[in-house]
C-alpha cells in the first residue's frame, strides 16, 4: 500500500476509535529456555530429552527430528504417531531448504462419496470413527526418508529411546493423563485401543501411573531392526489390513506397498524483510501464512499494536480472504493445480487490501467461491543443531488418538485423516472447514493440509523455528507468533502465548481466546460488524525457537543466547531443552 495511503488509513482508524494504543501490550509469560549447542522444542518433555541427547552424541537436528518423531509416537500418543503422517520443513546450514511430505495418502478403493448416504448426505462420525477414516500412514516412510537423506545416525541409534519406553513404559504426569482421560469413552469403543490406553477396569490411567506398551515396543523394534519394509511390507501392514477388513475399512496391501513419500519445494516468501519457509501443497499452510503476510506488510501493525481493534481488523480480513482461496482453490499437486504463484503475488495482496473496508467488517457469503454447490490433535516440534540447520516437524493421526482403532497385535494408533477431504462441498469438516471440489476424495490422493511447519531467516541465517498443532487454526497460529515477534517485539515466549485470534472465512465468526482482547476492544470490533466467539478451546500448544535472542530487541543489541525456545504455556507436558 502507499505509505500515504496506509498512514491515512492508521491515522483515521485511530481517530474513529479515539482508542489507539501508545504502546504494544506484552504477554506475561516465563523467560524462553536458553541454549548455545542446540534447542529441542517438544509436546512431551520425555521426547525433549530425546531430541538433546541425539544432538549431545554428535547427531545433527535431521537425527534429532526421526527420534524425536519415533518417541512421541510413545509417550505422546495422542499425536506423536507411526500411524498417521506428517510434513518436515528442513533449513539446511547452508541456506538451502527442502520439505518432506509423508501424509497419508486416499486407500486405492476411496471414492468421492465414500461418506455419504444413499440421499448423498454425510453419515455422521463415518469419517472419523474407526477403519474407514484411515488414510495409508506415511510417518515411517518418511522419518527413514529424512534419516538416509540428511541424517548421520543409524536407524537403530535413533529409535533406541522410544522403543526403551514402550518396552519399559514411562510414569504418566499431569500433562499426559489429560489426553487420555478425555478420550476414555472412544478408545473403550476398540478392543485393542482399550487394552493399551485403558486400565483393565476401564478407567482411565492417573498421574504416577506407569504405561507400558509392548506390541508397539515390538512393531518399533521390527522397524528399527527390518527398516520401514516391515511396516509397509511385512506383518504390520498384514495385520492393519485384516484389521481394516474385518471391520468396515477399505485399506489393501498394495495401499501399503506403494506409500512413496514426496520431497517437495517449500513455499518462501518475504515479510518485512524476513524470509519465511513453510510447508507447500498437499498443506495449506506455508501458502496460506504468506498470503496473509503479504496482505498484512501493507498496515503499520507495530503502531496499531497487539491486540488493538485496528490490528485485530486487519489481520481477520486478510484471513477471511486467504481461507477463501484455501478452501476452493488447493489440493494435492498430484491432482490439483495450485494457483500458488497468484496467491503468492503481491500485487494479489494489494487488490485483497483494497478490497478491506478500514471501518467495517467484511462479510464471508460475498466472498463465496464460484463453482462451491487441535488442541490436542497433532503436534509441532522445532529443533535446531550446532551447525545452525533447523527442522520444523509437524505430524498428526488428525483427531486425538486418530481413528481410535489398533490393529490387534501391532500397538499402533491409526489415523482419521480422511475427514481432511471435502465429504461434500459446502459441508464442515471436523475443524469447522467448508471446502471444495479441489480436495475432494480420490484413491492415493492426499487431503488437504494446514500443518505449518516454517523456518524463518534473515540475512541468510536462521532467525526463528515455528509452528503448531490446532487443525483449521494452525495457519493463523503460526501466523500470529511470527507476527508478534517481528511487529510487536515480544519474546518467543511471549509471542506463543499471547491471546489469539482466529478467522477462517466460514463461519463467518471472529474465535477469540477467554480474556484474550479487552471489553472495549470487543465493542470496538462488534460496532464494525464483527461477531466474537471467545467460548472455543481448540487453540494448540506450539513450539519456536529464536536465533540470536530471546526477541528482536535482545538481538539488536547482541548478547543474547545463542538458541531460545519456548513451548507454549498452553502445552500441558511439553518443554523446550537446551544445552
Ligand atoms: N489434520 C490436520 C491438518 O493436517 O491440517
């Protein structure tokens, strides 16, 4: 935008409101976890340890981010998984950057109408409850596709810790009981399911308890001994597929046989000077992030300040339009023709702005595509090494505990990835997301994706390592902790915890955390026409480290420590490691 334009826009934005803050506000939080060798940012702080140790052997953060992954499938088996799928966003320390994409694929024998009825409406739960929701799982494939390609260490090294703490369990913290208490009455649902993750009297397990996991210590060790062909080759996969057969699941061998994962261009973009680098197609995320990041470089967000009516106005319009285009226009690039040069363009950003009423909210029926007839769900980490190379891993069984369904003998927690997929254009999906024909379902064809895992630079050297569970919300998650690092100064810490805000087109509702914005801010926002849902819960729990500095103004003035991470205080057992 002009600068005289923006400043006009700034200025009568502030006279109109007669409220414009004289500053920013910050978010309490605690001081982010120093570190000079390297920084591991987990959901469980077992799989923390996980991750330092490796890099203390001399493994470097690819090595990290496979044991890491393997042992969140163990002690954080809500999300952490082998039985579902995920994206890797890797910046090398050289500059160079590359991303691995292992999400689950569509079973051969999908089909579009798979989860609708005879009347083609859809049946409730079919696609995430049970075997028909299973989408081919691509973890393992693609921690052994990252370990060959750009790690150091054996696969054995690797995996050693997790399958030592399935074998011989670990006791059950605050954190941890959380999880499972929540889903008692699923997981009771499947035999195999119940057995692991429910006492024998059905209760759920309480904190000091010990949870063993023997079939998954032994489908780890078969791994870890055989590499992923006994997954997708051997027993595992036999005994996932009769399971499947045997109770209303379409998933064959051949299914297994053909999982290949994919190595993909990451998305970049530049922000205020910052280059981002996220997750492409099958995600929405790293195009959807740069969408409105460019919308936004426009506004003069650090003077309207955190959480101001102004800021929060702009930052909700650029996300009404860039969840437009995400929900009918992005799919699998194997299927789909991604528009990413056009919603990567900044010109494109500039017609958006235009199009931003400075004084009312938009409205999402007239932004209505044509052709249109967390949370606790997945999980971030970030790692960075000595040598500066930063991964960002965000994987997912989608629903907490996936589909809710272990094929008997194998321990391993399936997915429901396929409510990712459009059921029926115009239909919510679990998150609440209407999308379209472009991610409709097709045999080995991946759903559409939010996970946003990013690294961002400057300069050509790491600045910041982020993302986020939180379904439909981890864009805007992701999103926001960037923003509040570089607009408005706040520490990594600070800048993960901060109040959300959260738009996503349809509904056409503002999601606000409990307490997040202030009442008059909230008059302020209402008298424009929006309408405010503080009640939702579903805001992830995600995980950044920061280069140089806890914050901008720490890394300007130099002396910072070298790694800083944070893991969000809404992470029940989570933690950011050091050394
Ligand atoms: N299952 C959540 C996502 O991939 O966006």
């Amino acid at each position: 935008m002009h600068p005289t334009r923006r400043t006009l826009i700034a200025a009568s934005l502030s006279i109109a409101f007669a409220l414009a803050p004289l500053t920013s506000i910050f978010a309490a939080s605690p001081a982010p976890v120093k570190g000079e060798h390297g920084m591991v940012v987990t959901a469980q702080h077992l799989a923390s340890e996980v991750g330092v140790e490796v890099l203390k052997k001399g493994g470097n953060a690819v090595d990290a981010a496979v044991a890491v992954g393997y042992a969140l499938a163990v002690v954080y088996p809500n999300a952490g998984n082998i039985g579902g799928g995920g994206f890797m966003t890797i910046r090398f320390k050289d500059g160079k950057s590359t991303f691995l994409d292992f999400r689950e694929r569509a079973p051969l024998a999908a089909t579009k109408t798979m989860y609708l009825d005879k009347d083609g409406n859809p049946v409730k739960g079919a696609s995430l409850d049970g075997y028909l929701a299973v989408g081919v799982p691509g973890s393992v494939a693609g921690f052994e596709t990252a370990r060959e390609k750009y790690g150091t260490l054996s696969r054995q090294d690797l995996m050693a810790p997790a399958i030592n703490y399935a074998k011989d369990g670990f006791i059950l913290d605050q954190g941890d009981t959380a999880s499972f208490s929540g889903s008692a009455a699923r997981l009771a649902k499947d035999p195999a399911a119940a057995a692991i993750f429910l006492k024998p009297d059905g209760k759920s397990y309480a904190i000091g308890d010990r949870l063993i996991q023997p079939d998954l210590a032994a489908s780890l060790a078969a791994i870890s001994e055989k590499g992923p062909d006994a997954f997708y080759k051997g027993a595992i996969a036999d005994a996932i597929v009769k399971a499947s057969g045997a109770k209303g699941g379409i998933l064959a061998r051949q299914d297994f046989e053909q999982y290949a994962v994919r190595e993909l261009k990451p998305v970049t973009c530049f922000y205020r000077g910052y280059e981002v680098t996220s997750s492409p197609p099958p995600s929405s995320g790293g195009v959807i992030i740069c969408e409105i990041l460019n919308v936004l470089e426009g506004y003069p967000l650090s003077y309207l300040g955190a959480g101001s009516a102004e800021t929060v106005h702009v930052m909700v319009e650029a996300m009404r339009h860039a969840y437009v285009d995400r929900n009918s226009a992005l799919g699998d690039p194997d299927f789909v023709d991604n528009p990413v040069s056009k919603l990567l363009d900044k010109t494109y950003a500039k017609d958006i702005r235009d199009r931003i009423d400075p004084f009312r909210a938009g409205v999402s029926q007239d932004l209505m595509p044509k052709g249109f007839g967390e949370s606790k769900e997945t999980t971030h980490y970030s790692i960075i090494d000595n040598d500066g190379n930063a991964v960002a891993v965000t994987y997912t069984l989608n629903g907490s505990f996936g589909a809710g369904v272990v094929a008997d003998g194998t321990g391993i927690l399936l997915n429901n990835e396929m409510d990712d997929f459009t059921q029926k254009p115009g239909v919510p999906n679990l998150y609440g997301l209407v999308q379209g024909e472009a991610n409709a379902i097709q045999p080995k064809k991946t759903p559409l994706s939010s996970m946003s895992p990013t690294v961002v630079a400057k300069d050509g050297k790491p600045f910041m390592v982020i993302g986020s569970p939180g379904g439909s919300r981890i864009i805007t998650i992701t999103l926001e902790a960037i923003v509040n690092v570089i607009d408005h100064g706040m520490n990594i810490q600070e800048a993960i915890d901060a109040p959300r805000i959260h738009h996503q087109w349809l509904p056409d509702t503002v999601y606000i955390e409990p307490f997040g914005l202030s009442p008059d801010t909230e008059k302020l926002l209402a008298g424009m026409g929006y309408h405010l849902d503080p009640s939702s819960t579903t805001w992830g729990q995600a995980a950044g480290i920061l280069v140089g500095g806890k914050s901008l103004a720490e890394i300007e003035k130099g002396g910072g420590a070298r790694y800083n991470g944070a893991i969000d205080s809404r992470a029940a057992s989570g933690e950011a490691l050091g050394y």
